[in-house]
C-alpha cells in the first residue's frame, strides 16, 4: 500500500531491507515508533525560523540543526540594512500566521522592526540553541549506501572546516540571497563610495555628496526617497520603466489623510489591537482580502488585466503632478505585473524633485570620478549605489551532488525544474524552500513558504512511521511540473516581453521564479 500510495503521489521511496533473506520481515518495534533521524537546516532567514519550530512541535525523536552563515538570525531582514528598506506589502499580512504581531509601528514595516520580530519569534519559540551562527555549508554529497547526506561545513570564525551528516536535508537559503555586483566595466576603479544594497555600509555618512543610485527594482525605489533629504544631488539611473502600482489598503490612509510614507499607527490604535483581537482581526482580513484578490490581473485577457494600464497609468500621473512630463519617460510598454509590481512610497514623488536627474541612457564605464553613459557624457559623483538585486538562476550557492555523481548546478544548467517548487528528482530526502517557481507575484509569499514547510514535515513524518530511509520525487512528475508551469504563463502577463527577475533577468524565456497560480 505504501509504494502504491507513493506512486500515486509520483515519489519514489526506498524502505529498510532486511539484512539477509532469513530475516523476519516483523521488526521489533512499536507501530507508532518513530525511528531516529537527523535534520539540517540551511539558513535561519524567516522559512528556516519557520521549519525549525515546525519540525521540533512535528518530529519526534530528532536530532536538529540549523547552520547559518551571518552573525545573526534573520536571512534577508538581517542583511538588508539600505536607506528604506522596508517590505512592500502592509506589515500585518507579513507575519506567521500563528504569531500575529499587533505592535507594528508602520504599515509597511521597516527592515530593522522586522528583524526585531523574527528575532522574537525565534527566542519565544526556543530555535537559538539548534542555530550555528557563522557556518556556512560548502558542500552536500549523497551517500546512497547510507541513505545519508554528507556535509561539509566552513566555521567562519575560527577557520576550520569540518564533515557532518544528515538523514534529511532543508534548504533555507532564500531566492534572493547572493547578491552580485553588476557588470560594469571599470566599476571598482571608481575612488568614491561604492555601496550594493544588498552589503551597505551603516557607518558610512553620505550626507552633502553627490550620489548615483543605479537600478529602480524594488530597492532602487526604496533607496531614492530614502536617500534623497541628505544628498546634494542624486542621479537616478534606470535601466528599464516599471509600473509603480497603487498603495494596498488605500482606504487605510485616507481616513488618516497622510501621505503612505507618513503613515504610522498611534500608540491608541496599537493599544486597541492588543486590547481587542476582534478589532484587529478585522483590520487584518481586510488587508489581507485586498492583498490576495489582485490575482485577475495578472491573467490575460481579463477584466481586472486589461483595466490594470488605466488604474496603473492614473495612479503615476497623480503622484508624477509636479512633473508630469516625466510620465512618458517612465511608463513601460509590457502591462502591469510583467515585472514585480511595487508600491514604491514616496519614489515617483521623489523624482519630480528638482534635485533629482533621471538618466536612461546606457551605463558604458564607470571611472575614478564618475559614470560614463552611452551618449559620451561623464557623471561625476561621490558614492554610486548599487540597487541592482541578486543572482536569479538559482544556481546552487555550493557543489550539492545527488544520485549517481549528479550535481545539482548540472540538473538545473538548462533551466531550473523542481517538482511543486520544493524536490528535485534524483536529490533524495532534500527539500527547498523558496526554490525555482515558488515566488508569487502577487499576494502573501509567507503563507505559501508556511505550506511547503508543512509539506516537508508530512515527509518526514512518512519516514519515520514507515521507516523509508529515502524519498524522492519521479523524473515524470518533475516534468509535468515544469510543462504545467509554462502552459500556465503562457496565458499570464508574466510571460510578456520584460526584463525581469522572475525570468532569471532577461526579457523573454522561461519564467523561473514564479508559483504557477
């Protein structure tokens, strides 16, 4: 019944054998015994918080690890420290569902308030003393004879490198976590500041410089209006237009009368969400609601698609008023969603600023003292900015290596497959989360990364109980995945002629990043 069941499910499974064919097929054991097993986590961003405290309250008899690479817990809150990094969705549908924070201070949460609340979770929850801070995993080899992964972990403190292994091994590294530098000729010969986004620099005071930003994807617009109070001047370099979409929850700020970026809760309106959960509930579902009801318009051909450009187009004009030739320079030809969509508080308000210089034509070079554009002008400035995102191939970060000598970065060279975004055939016991096609382009990314958790767990539960030493998933359901996922984007907007990193940042081709629905 078992094969069958997992045949149904398009898994493979390999069971404990007997040692020799006189052995009993009766094993010794309880039928609800649960078989020790050993569980490595790779990152403890916000989906390795999430399976730490899913696998202790699900798994017994488990011995857990989590190693992290940073100083600190937190993946992306932890890392990104830029001028306005904030989330692009309202806060309060940014949280685990089972717990709500009520305090948050802003609609669209700050990087630093969010850290603080994952960091809150983790403590309350007990995760800290399975975290390895400052190990990073350089290697994962998959031992067939043992049923094991084979680990090699890099202890960035003290230097030393060192083997452990796993029976089932988590991804939690994030999709956009390796951040690069862009591919500018004669970049690091510029003799000012050079920040990425991604790797700022806190102690740095940019006040009074002249500044580049470069890139106006989702932290580009953070970064200008955020940056723009204290320079002397700012150069915005953009590569392609973007729709900049409609503030979520509109109806939230007008009765405040304020503006999205001043938009911050009084201390009466926190108290009564702590005081009554009904009240906040309330508030909540109907964020949530409007949040989660975009979907239509990424579906070609419908209403909600086709009247998008209009409600899309009126939205920039007002914000552009000061302005308003610029419109014309920023509008994109493809339809809204194409590229990630953003609310960009404050960011097209800022270009209409008179200290502000909107450049398009091509970066060609940087050198000492400037940027050099494709029509022979030379920009100079005092700190360049990188807002130019992350490796988006999902190419692994580290030699992963599964049946048969297979190496992960060779089973996804053409494109990369997966089946329901989280197992790949050939990688048994391993589990991604966050992997190719698991984004969404609209919505609440973390109910979805809660649900591949729960997946994994109904995993290891089956393991155990039925003492399965491995589990991998069919080559023909992996290919079903991935023919299912282009017909869908076929009929979205995602599929459309974009530069976007939905499509590992090229303009046609496989959309790679995206949950198919």
């Amino acid at each position: 019944m078992l094969r069958l069941l997992a045949q149904a499910a398009g898994v493979e499974t390999t069971q404990k054998k007997p040692q020799s064919a006189n052995r009993c097929f009766v094993e010794p054991r309880s039928v609800d015994e649960s078989r020790a097993l050993r569980v490595v986590i790779i990152g403890s961003g916000i989906s390795g918080i999430i399976s730490s405290i899913r696998f202790r309250q699900r798994i017994p008899n488990m011995d857990l690890c989590v190693y992290e690479k940073n100083p600190d817990i937190g993946g992306t809150w932890y890392e990104n420290r830029y001028p306005g990094c904030a989330c692009d969705i309202p806060a309060h549908t940014y949280q685990a569902t089972f717990e709500p924070n009520k305090e948050w201070s802003a609609f669209y949460a700050s990087s630093p308030e969010i850290h603080r609340y994952w960091k809150r979770v983790a403590h309350k929850y007990d995760c800290m003393k399975y975290v390895k801070l400052q190990h990073e995993v350089r290697g994962a080899v998959w031992d067939e004879q043992k049923s094991k992964w084979q680990l090699q972990i890099k202890d960035l403190n003290g230097g030393s490198t060192f083997s452990d292994q796993c029976d089932v091994l988590i991804s939690a590294t994030g999709a956009l976590n390796n951040w690069k530098w862009p591919n500018i000729p004669g970049l690091h010969d510029f003799k000012g500041k050079l920040l990425h986004s991604a790797a700022w620099d806190e102690s740095y005071d940019y006040s009074g410089k002249k500044v580049a930003v470069i890139g106006n994807g989702s932290s580009g617009i953070q970064i200008v209006p955020a940056m723009l109070p204290k320079v002397a001047h700012l150069d915005h370099y953009i590569r392609g237009r973007t729709w900049i979409a409609p503030t979520f929850a509109r109806e939230e700020i007008d009765k405040r009368n304020v503006e999205i970026e001043n938009f911050s809760f009084t201390p009466e309106e926190i108290e009564t969400f702590k005081k009554d959960h009904k009240a906040y509930q309330q508030f909540r579902k109907e964020i949530e609601l409007e949040l989660q009801s975009v979907h239509g318009t990424t579906i070609l051909g419908t209403p909600e698609q086709v009247e998008a450009r209009d409600v899309f187009l009126e939205n920039m004009k007002r914000r552009l008023s000061r302005k308003p030739e610029l419109l014309s320079g920023l509008v994109p030809s493809f339809p809204p969603a194409c590229r990630r969509l953003t609310p960009g508080p404050g960011y097209l308000e800022a270009l209409t600023d008179d200290n502000v210089s909107i450049i398009s034509s091509t970066i060609v070079q940087v050198d000492a003292d400037g940027i050099i554009t494709a029509d022979g002008t030379h920009h100079p400035t005092d700190v360049i900015v990188c807002a130019t995102g992350f490796d988006t191939t999902f190419a692994p970060r580290f030699p992963i290596t599964g049946r048969g000598g297979i190496s992960l970065a060779d089973r996804w060279q053409k494109t990369p497959e997966t089946y329901l975004s989280m197992m790949v055939d050939g990688f048994p016991n391993y589990f991604i989360s966050l992997g190719p096609n698991s984004a969404l382009g609209e919505g609440n990314l973390l109910l979805l990364i809660e649900k591949a958790i729960d997946y994994f767990t109904f995993c290891v539960q089956k393991m155990q109980r039925d003492n399965i030493r491995a589990i991998a998933v069919k080559k023909e359901a992996v290919d079903r995945f991935t023919r299912y996922c282009d017909q869908y984007f076929a009929q979205t907007v995602f599929g459309q002629k974009c530069r976007s990193w939905y499509k590992g940042g090229a303009e046609d081709g496989r959309v790679t990043a995206l949950w198919p629905g």
